[in-house]
C-alpha cells in the first residue's frame, strides 16, 4: 500500500485503537524507536505492506501515552492500524522480542538508572523484572523451550549469560575472556549465534548445544539472524568507510556462499544499514537504516536475492525525534 500523511481521523482511529485494543494478530513483529511525539498531522509513520502476511510491529515511542516517558514499546499492524502502547513506562524500554508462543515479549529497560531484563505478556500485562544486577543487562533473546540469552557488563566487558523464563539458572555461556555480544537462538532452540571480539579473533560464533562444537565466522560481524528454516544467517558487517558504515550480507550455517544484501543505495556519512530479521516465509529480509543524511532510521525489507529493496516506514526528522525504528524481531 502507498503510505499517507497522518489526518485528523486516522489520529481519532489510532486513539480508540489506544482504549479499545486491537484484533487477534498473526505473525507480529517487534521494533524500536526514540520519539518525543509522532502524532501530528505532517509526520508520516504508516509503513507501507511488508508482504502479504498480515504483520504487527511493536516499537519504542516516547511521550505518546506515559508524559515525559523516555521509550515505550507499541505494537502496530503493518497497515498502520492497531496502534497500541503495550509497556507504558516512564524509563527507556528496549529491544522487545518474542516468545515463540507469542504469549510474552522479552525486553531490556532502564526504570531506575540501570539496564535490566524485563519479561511481559503480549498486550502488556504482568510485567516483571528477571534480572538484578547493578550492572547492564540488555539484548535479550529468547529460545523456543524458554531460555533468554542476554548481554551482561556484570564481568567488566560484555559476556553472553542464559536463565529460564524466570529468571532463575543463570549462567554464563562460555568461559572466554573476549567481548561477546549479540546473541540469537536458532528457531529450533539447538543453536545460538553471537559475536565475538578479541584473542579469538573478531567475528560470529556458532555454537550447536548438542554436539558443543563452534563455527567461526571471521570478520567485524554483528546483528546475526537465523533464517526461518535455520539453513542461513544475516548479519551486519563494519565496512571501515566513513560512508555506508555497515553492511547487511547472508551466508550458509556452515559458512559458504556469502553474499552482500544491501549495496544499491546512495550512501551519506553515518549512513548503515543493521538490525536484519527474516520474514516468516524466508523471502524478505527487514532490517533497520539510516540514509540519506537524515540521520533517523526507518526500516526496510528487500528479497534475500538482493532485489526489490523498500522503505517500509516513513518517520520524518523533527527536532523531538531522536530515534526511529529499529532492531525489528517477528513472531513465527
């Protein structure tokens, strides 16, 4: 669909969207963004059709339904109705992600100062803090028998620790000295990926929880995303150019037939392309970037061929935005 400007009727459609919730949804999909106030009659926001899978995002928006809130997670269908603020907290409320059940929303917040994990059911409801630590914890991830992967400072640097759903069983997941970051579980729960930086060189790490054996991927990686299947990643590389800074490639689970995804743009200085997260059918890849100099991101999907790259949202630079969406994950 072609995106609009925000009219005064859509503005009355999304605040009784706000009060009276939304339809059942399929195959949501989360994201973030940094925003003082995005309701206003010459800002458009409405992304255009992902594909033709009926998709919800859920976002960060700040000072929309809380006053003076930082960041508050929404969800929105892809059409740009259902709007609804799911979080309503006055802290910084980040990087939301799904169960696979699609019952509860992962989360990283800063609600008194410091970066902790967070866990809430879908529409909002019971939320509760699963990590208490007076260092950062953040980027959350979660498998499909209920285990979250997080970031954690708590040794100094950045190291991966796993817990249950409750928080309990926390562990660290290698006993390495380099910076870990980034992690993502396979959909079938037996794999995790993450980045790595430091004596064992930079770049991905995949580690198969069965069999305890790693693949490493080498160079300066981040962001990487399982393919639906599990077959493929996607992930961001640092290109060293004060233009087009990062960018999004794919490759095989066992390393082979790396390709570049994102090259066909016209790139400013602190432009990037990151955040890649496969479509439910494996035919798109969505991912967050800033271009054009305009230095608020929007998100994207172009095919995992390469072709057919969109802009799927529509946020404008104003002088409250700081931050627009970005770091999407769906629910399969």
């Amino acid at each position: 669909m072609k995106c609009r400007k925000i009219n005064s009727q859509l503005v009355v459609t999304i605040l009784f969207i706000l009060l009276c919730g939304f339809p059942e949804i399929r195959n949501p999909l989360v994201f973030y963004t940094g925003i003082n106030n995005i309701l206003t009659e010459n800002t458009t926001i409405f992304p255009a059709s992902i594909n033709d899978q009926d998709m919800v995002f859920a976002f960060n928006a700040q000072g929309w339904s809380v006053p003076y809130a930082s960041t508050e997670i929404f969800v929105m269908r892809a059409d740009g109705s259902g709007v609804k603020s799911i979080s309503n907290s006055k802290g910084r409320d980040y990087h939301p992600e799904w169960s696979s059940d699609g019952k509860s929303i992962v989360f990283s917040a800063s609600r008194g100062g410091n970066y902790e994990i967070y866990i809430m059911d879908a529409d909002g409801q019971n939320q509760r803090r699963l990590t208490h630590h007076s260092s950062f914890d953040y980027g959350p991830t979660m498998s499909v028998n209920g285990n979250i992967a997080f970031i954690s400072r708590r040794d100094d640097i950045e190291h991966i620790y796993i817990m249950d759903i409750n928080g309990h069983n926390l562990h660290r997941l290698t006993n390495a000295d380099d910076k870990e970051y980034d992690p993502e579980f396979s959909h079938d729960g037996k794999k995790i990926v993450y980045a790595n930086r430091g004596d064992r060189g930079d770049g991905l790490i995949l580690l198969d929880f069965e069999t305890g054996q790693t693949i490493f991927f080498p160079g300066d990686y981040s962001d990487p995303s399982f393919s639906p299947a599990d077959t493929r990643l996607a992930f961001v590389v640092k290109t060293g150019s004060k233009f087009c800074r990062r960018l999004i490639y794919t490759v095989n689970v066992d390393g082979t037939d790396k390709k570049l995804l994102t090259n066909n743009h016209l790139c400013y200085a602190d432009d990037y392309d990151k955040h890649p997260v496969w479509s439910p059918d494996g035919q798109w890849i969505l991912y967050c970037a800033q271009r054009d100099g305009l230095r608020i991101s929007n998100l994207y999907k172009i095919r995992v061929d390469g072709t057919d790259d969109q802009q799927v949202t529509f946020f404008e630079k104003i002088p409250e935005m700081y931050q627009g969406p970005c770091d999407p994950n769906w629910f399969y």
